[in-house]
C-alpha cells in the first residue's frame, strides 16, 4: 500500500508498489521548477554551488520567485549583496587572487595546502569567477558545528554579536582585574575520572606533555589567565578565532593536567583551513595530545577526507588525538537524527525532471518516501551523502524539505556529472518538516542521510520514522582518531531534548563513575561504514566508533560553559587523562595510549564493546596503574646572569672575562638526579669554561646554581651576537631539554634611533587576510639592543575616521597587528584586544612596559600609552641585525569595520663601549 509520497497521504486503497496518486501536486510543480533551473545551467554555473544559482535566479526571476513561494536556499546573503564561499581550485595563483579582488571581493583565508581560497564575494560575480580555468568549484562557505549542548533551550540558535561578546568579556576582564584572589574552579571529572587521586597516587601531573585544543575560539582567555584558572597558552599565530569554547576546553584540560603545557587554534575558518591548524599544532607548536569537538557537515562518512587525513598525519608522527563523538542521539535511547541504507526505489516519478524518491519503508507492500522530523528540528542542517568517491561522483542525487501541505521549504540540488562530491546539503525552515531523497540520475548507491537538531519521528498522520545507528562520522572515526562519548560527571542536563523524554541519567560525583554508569542520551552511536580510502580507490571497513566515554556536564569559569555539557566536554576529559598517561610514560605511542585507555576503561551500558560508549569509561587511576606511572624530573634552565670580573657591569666587553650565573629549576613531578648542564657558543673567539657543571640532585620545585666563566676576546665588535646553548642532561625520560639564551658583547646605547613608515595610509580591508602591511626600512643600526614600535598621530580621538591617529579603525578588537623583522621572524602586538573600541593613536609596544595589551577594553579607546605585546617579547626579534626592510601588518579578522594604517614608527638602540 502507498502510505505517502512527500508529505502526502495516499488513498486508503491498495496501489501497486510505485504508484503516484499519492504525490502532491503542488509538490511536483515545486521541485519541477527547482529542476529545470538544475538543468538549464551554464557550464560555468555547473562548477557553482546550486544553492548559490538558485539564489540567484531567485533575486533575478520573477517567474521563479512565483513558482517558489515558500523555498528557501539557506544562502546567507551578506552586505552588498556578497556571500563566503570556499573556491576550490587546481592551484591558488596570483592571478586567481586577482580575479577575485577584480570581482571586488575580499580574500579571508588560503589553505595552507595552495588548493582552497576562502572569500567573500559578489552573488553576481561567481559564475564569472567560476569560468576561470584554474577553478574547479564554487561552493557555499564549509560550516560547523561544535559538540556542546546548551543546557537552555534556544541557546545554540541565538548566536550573540560580537559587541555582545565583548561587552561580556571586557566585563569579566575588570572583574578579574579589581579582584585580588578569586577561587578557581575545578571540573567535577577530575574526581569522576578520579585523576586527583591518580596524581596524587603515581604524583604525575602532565609534566613535559604539551596540549591542545581546537575548538571555535578564545574570546575570554586572558580573563581565565588573570583569574587563575588557565596559565600561558600558545596561540597558533592569527587562529585565535571567535567564541569561548575553546576557552572552557583548555580550563578542563588544565584541571586534570595542570602541568602540562597548552595550545590552541581555530577550527572555524573552513575545513581547509582546520585541516591545516590539525597538522600546525603538531608540526609547528609540538602538541603531543590534540584535541578537537568540531564536525564539519560536508565530512563524508564514507572516505576520510582533507580533516580526517591530517588526523591520521600527526597520528602517525606521534600525536594522541582525540575528537568528540556527537551529540546526534542514538537508536537505544530513541534519540536518533540519522538514517542509512541502500537506496530503495519508490517507484515514484516526481515531476518531469525529478527523477524517482527513495522509499525509506523495508516493507514491500509499503512506500514511504519523506522520513519526518519533530517539531524541535527547527533551523536543522540536514545532510545527504551517498557511497561514490570524494570529487568523482557519477550519480545525482537531491535532497528536499516540505511541509505538511506539501509545500517544498528548502532543497538542494547540485550537479553530479563526475567532478563532484556525493553531498548535499539543506537546512529546514521550521520543525515537524519532512525529508525526501530523489534520485535525479545515475545508479542506486548506499545513502546517509543525517539531521544535525531533533530527531526522525512517527506522526500523528501515519508516517512513520526510520532510523539506524551509525552517526558517527568524519575526522572523529578516523583510525588516527580516538573518539569520545559522554556521560555526566554530575548533575543531569536540565532540559529534556523533546517532550516527553524520560528523565536524563545523573553522575557520580562526589564518586568516581562505575558500572552504573548511563550515557548522556544525546551522544552519538557508531559503529562507522566506510567505502573508500581516503584515495578514492575501493576499500569497505566497518570501524568501532566510539572508542570511549568520557565526563560531560562539568564546571568552567567561562559564562554559557557552566556546566559544560556535550561530549565538546567529554573529549577534553579524555585527553588530560591521555597527557597524565604521557607524563608518566615519556614515549609511549598513540597506539599504546589507545590500548591503555580501552583495556582498562570500566564496562557500562552493554556488556563488552558497544557502539555507544566503546570500550567504557575512562578512569584515570586505572590506566595509570596499568601503565605503570612514574613521576619524571624536568629541570630547565633559566636566564643567566652576568657580572664583568674587570668593573662589575652586568655586560660583556671586549678583552674582558665575565662570570655567568645559571639557574637551572626542575620543573617536573619527580626528583632530578645526575643532573648536569652545559654550556657552549658559536660566537668566534668567545670560549665558556667549564663547558659543563654537576648540579647533583634538585628535588621538585627547587631551583640550584652554578657559575662559569665567560671571555671575549679584545677584537670583539661591539654589538656581536653571543649565543649560548644550555643542554641539560639527568635521569629521566625527558632527558635532555635545551634552552638557548642570548648576549651582546657591549653596553646598550642611550641614543635612540627612529624610523617611519612614510607612504600614504593603507586601507584595513574588512575580514580580509589580505590585511594591511607597511614597510619601515631601517639601516646604520646593526645589532640593536632594545626595540620598540609605536603607533603614531598627532591628535589622539576616538571619533570613527579619524585622519589624526596613527591607526584608524572601528573596532580595534576585529584587528591582529604583527610586526615582522627583515630576517622573516615575527612578534604578535595585539590579537583581537580591545572590544568596541576606536583608533590606537601614541601607542607605543616595548617589553619594559607594566601591562600586556592584551589587558585593555573597549573603555580604554583610543588606545594611548605604553604594552608589552600580546605575544612574545619584541627582544626575540634581536638576534639578526636590524638593518633591513622591517613590516608592520594589521589584519581584520572579523566583518562590519574597517579603518587605516598611516603613521607607525620603529625605535632602536645600538651599543656602546
């Protein structure tokens, strides 16, 4: 019997399978319309992103506008009309940047890999942009989501403004900064997990681990830093991004791992460009433990694409990743959004150029060709792929959204003809809407199809739901990847994910979780069904996905993540318990760390490995005991300090011998034994002696020191660069640590010598990262002793459009500001400090000053005075000679503001007898 095909209900006669009296009429015409433009685009238009044609043709004809009354794109039409698309090319060239200026658009970002460009440009214009040679798609601008579950209902939908953002961080910033001692606060998982036993018990505590995270943002990490609950944090240069889930990440990997040092970059700035940050943060940061909580909607579930091969890259160079499970539900707990299976012909003809609509029903005797939403699937991405190789798919399929009447709401049909993903993707325009999948042309392939809100239902009108488990997918079930569910830690998450839920499972805390565990009943289920190598070639797999369960629901500083529910939570707790393993067991591979954390992960929710929580949750005194912890020393060496044995200065001079004097402060969790430094230069004619000194043994924490004696010789010029090595040798796993420090031969001179940018002022670009770069050229210095960059003007406003301030811009917290030495080397000024605030005018960057710029608010504007900059100290930039073209970059990274770059100026000083 034919139950309903798009919405419609069929007679209550018996028709043959394939019938079509159950098709909507006005259903028809619609999706009819929607194809004859499919089918009349240009060879140019091919290569676009159907969504953006159609958004187009929508604005231009009259006659489609009629036809499509309630149709939606989903296209996020911006100022001027623009739209951020990623063009992905054969290679980006020069001349392709160009086209896209010509096309008066703005660059925002180029991967890393030459191969995607993402900009913002004209609707107009990219069908022109399209019929360059070099381009082999335009497509709508990759989109995301994190892992993390708002414990209020609506919370993910309101996205707050930038200025709303910064008004609330600039408002924790003066409340870190008015408060003398705040309580930090500590994740409940570090007793769920019970790595504060575990510390205490193997006295490890991520001592020489480093890391990171990728996430959306840091918006609010210097207030976590004043307020003690986050320390030093290396920021991939210019990833900072925007939000704070970043932010609530590190807070709970410092709280299991507070030794450990921390990392971070975006994953918001497309898939190329996440794909980039993954292989960055290990290969340029050295983050021994990656974790992320990010899902891209075009990640195909049956290859590993551009994300999931940098995961298996840095796994494969020694990195632990972790990555979120999801939160899309699972078939046990009746949660689940996705549905997966051979594709099954309906029999239904829709419309002239539709092609037939899969049918969703097993049962022969039925069709079914919509599968329905719950009314809480409202503003859902619901996403298609079907089993054809990455970029060569041969089979067209669509995908449409109607309503109960019949109405088409939202669709998306792309071209397949060979060059193309398997991917479509749409997202509805209000809940209880239905989803269909017609099959425009091509063969019957394996089909997933997946909403990323609510969840598939049974109706009041005798549809019913179809669902499968599954959902996992993307770089979350690579091999590489370790993949975390979530359960509470403590209290349950307040809301019910639809009415009539039953109530949502409570953790253990005060106790360590158990048994009795339960799953929160949003995460995500495996296992995951590939069918490709991430060549395209043909390689079926079935991967056990997730690998295990971790805590969700815990306390942070930061606002919105407090709790912090979602396994966006969950991964962060597995991988601090990763680095406590790691620092315990120097060395260990990222295949025996998975080992670890599954053979000794407690058993819940099914007995034996199951595709909901893995191997089980993850307890950390447990697997450290079965790797057999022990506490390693890391002493390091810090700053010597020196005095002239001929008149006691604290500088070196020519024909002189000086006395050094080196800390060396172990920093580690066990005692450092057989401790031993030395100490060398390849400054000519400079001799260290003795080469080496015993330190003996430095309990934790303690620092010891030793002297050695420094001589230069008498045709030393003033000015030469004296670099010294430090190799510390001693019983441990992380022995040796080198640290390298830096001497001039001379006195700093008093004469300080300037030199300005003199051209015209240079347009800031709105979320360009084209940016705006000056060139100070600086000559006649050589070795400087001390630097200092200011940004000039002659009248200091916070009027917008000032002419008198040295930079102009409307909102000073959109901007990062690098300056960049002749020899390519780079120091970070300002990275998105500042809110609201107008205009940096008399500002003046030097290590001497009090305050890091990264301490100002919007209430500080324009910004006048003397910061040490954001990121490391402009003194690393002294190791080369000054002489040379120096540049001073300032780049908008976010949409809205603009502003000038038009007096900078660099001040040096030299050295003296």
């Amino acid at each position: 019997m034919l139950v309903a095909l798009l919405g419609a209900t069929a007679p209550a006669a018996a028709d043959p399978p394939g019938a079509n009296e159950g098709v909507s009429d006005r259903t028809a015409a619609q999706i009819a319309a929607l194809q004859r433009i499919k089918t009349s685009t240009s060879g140019a238009e091919a290569k676009v992103d159907a969504s953006l044609v159609v958004e187009r043709r929508l604005r231009s004809d009259r006659r489609a506008r009629s036809t499509l009354p309630a149709v939606t794109t989903g296209v996020k039409v911006l100022d001027q009309d623009t739209v951020l698309v990623d063009v992905r090319a054969h290679e980006v060239t020069d001349g392709l940047l160009a086209a896209i200026t010509r096309a008066k658009g703005a660059v925002r970002s180029v991967s890393a890999e030459g191969v995607t460009v993402r900009a913002q440009v004209p609707l107009s214009a990219l069908t022109t942009l399209a019929a360059q040679s070099d381009v082999k798609r335009v497509e709508a601008a990759s989109d995301a989501q994190t892992q993390h579950v708002p414990a209020q209902n609506g919370t993910a939908e309101r996205a707050p403004s930038k200025e709303d953002t910064d008004r609330e961080v600039e408002a924790r910033t003066r409340q870190a900064r008015d408060v003398v001692a705040q309580a930090v606060r500590t994740a409940e998982s570090d007793r769920a997990h019970a790595a504060d036993t575990a510390r205490q018990q193997f006295r490890v505590t991520g001592t020489g681990v480093k890391l990171c995270a990728l996430s959306d943002g840091v918006d609010s990490l210097a207030v976590s830093q004043a307020s003690g609950e986050l320390p030093a944090v290396d920021v991939l240069a210019g990833q900072e991004g925007e939000g704070d889930e970043g932010t609530a990440m590190l807070e709970i990997l410092h709280d299991l791992a507070p030794n450990a040092e921390l990392g971070f970059a975006t994953a918001f700035n497309g898939d190329a460009s996440f794909a980039d940050n993954i292989r960055a943060l290990r290969f340029s940061l050295g983050c021994d433990v990656i974790v992320d909580d990010v899902l891209y909607y075009n990640e195909s579930p049956f290859q590993d694409g551009p994300i999931a091969r940098s995961v298996d890259a840095v796994a494969a160079d020694g990195a632990v990743y972790f990555s979120s499970a999801g939160n899309q539900g699972n078939v046990v707990d009746g949660t689940a959004a996705h549905w997966e299976g051979q594709w099954s012909d309906s029999g239904a003809a829709l419309g002239k150029f539709a092609g037939t609509a899969h049918d969703f029903d097993p049962d022969p005797a039925r069709v079914q060709a919509v599968n329905p939403l719950t009314a809480s699937a409202s503003a859902a991405p619901v996403t298609l792929f079907w089993a054809d190789p990455l970029g060569r798919s041969t089979n067209d399929y669509d995908l449409y959204a109607t309503d109960s009447a019949g109405n088409v709401v939202a669709f998306s049909q792309g071209v397949q003809n060979g060059t193309q993903d398997p991917y479509e993707r749409l997202t509805t325009t209000a809940g209880g809407q239905r989803i269909s999948i017609v099959k425009f042309r091509g063969e019957g392939r394996y089909l997933d199809l997946t909403t990323y809100r609510g969840r598939f239902t049974d109706t009041a009108d005798g549809l019913g739901k179809f669902v499968t488990p599954g959902v996992t997918r993307g770089h979350s079930a690579a091999n590489g990847a370790i993949s975390v569910a979530a359960a509470p830690a403590a209290t349950a998450f307040p809301r019910s994910l639809e009415p009539g839920d039953p109530a949502n499972p409570v953790g253990p805390y005060p106790g360590t979780f158990s048994a009795a565990t339960e799953l929160e009943r949003f995460s995500s289920d495996g296992p995951r069904r590939t069918f490709f190598a991430p060549d395209g070639s043909p390689r079926e797999e079935v991967r056990q996905k997730p690998d295990i369960t971790a805590a969700d629901g815990v306390q942070t500083s930061v606002p919105g993540f407090n709790p912090f529910y979602g396994t966006s939570a969950a991964a962060p707790n597995a991988a601090a318990i990763a680095g406590l393993i790691l620092s315990g067991n120097p060395g260990l591979s990222p295949a025996e760390v998975r080992e670890a954390l599954t053979s000794t992960a407690v058993d819940v929710v099914a007995p034996g490995v199951d595709n909901r929580s893995g191997a089980g949750v993850v307890l950390a005194d447990r697997v450290l005991s079965h790797t057999g912890a022990s506490p390693q020393p890391l002493p390091k060496a810090g700053a010597p300090t020196l005095r002239n044995d001929s008149d006691g200065s604290p500088y070196l001079k020519p024909g002189t011998t000086a006395t050094l004097t080196v800390p060396v402060t172990n920093t580690g969790d066990g005692a450092s034994t057989s401790t031993s430094l030395v100490l060398s230069t390849p400054a000519p004619g400079v001799t260290i002696a003795p080469r080496a000194k015993s330190y003996g043994t430095i309990d934790v924490g303690q620092t010891a020191v030793n002297t050695f004696k420094i001589a230069v010789p008498a045709a030393a010029a003033l000015g030469l660069p004296v670099r010294i090595d430090a190799r510390l040798t001693f019983a441990g796993s992380l022995s040796p640590t080198s640290t390298r420090f830096s001497l001039v031969v001379g006195r700093p001179s008093t004469e300080v010598t300037s030199f300005a940018y003199a051209g015209a002022p240079v347009p800031i670009p709105d979320n360009s990262s084209l940016g705006a770069t000056v060139t100070i050229p600086v000559s006649g210095v050589g070795q400087a002793s001390s630097l200092a960059l200011s940004i000039d003007g002659t009248r200091c406003s916070s009027t917008a459009g000032s002419t008198t301030v040295g930079l102009a811009h409307s909102y000073v917290g959109d901007l990062v500001g690098k300056l960049t030495s002749p020899s390519g080397a780079s120091v970070v000024l300002f990275q998105r400090n500042g809110g609201s605030g107008k205009n940096m005018c008399q500002t003046v960057f030097t290590d001497s000053a009090s305050a890091s710029f990264s301490s100002v608010t919007g209430a500080n504007a324009p910004f006048t005075g003397s910061f040490r900059p954001t990121g490391a100290p402009l003194s690393t930039l002294l190791s080369e000679p000054v002489d040379g073209d120096w540049t001073f970059s300032a780049v908008d990274v976010a949409t809205g503001d603009a502003g000038f770059v038009r007096s900078v100026s660099l001040h040096t000083t030299g050295y003296a007898a």
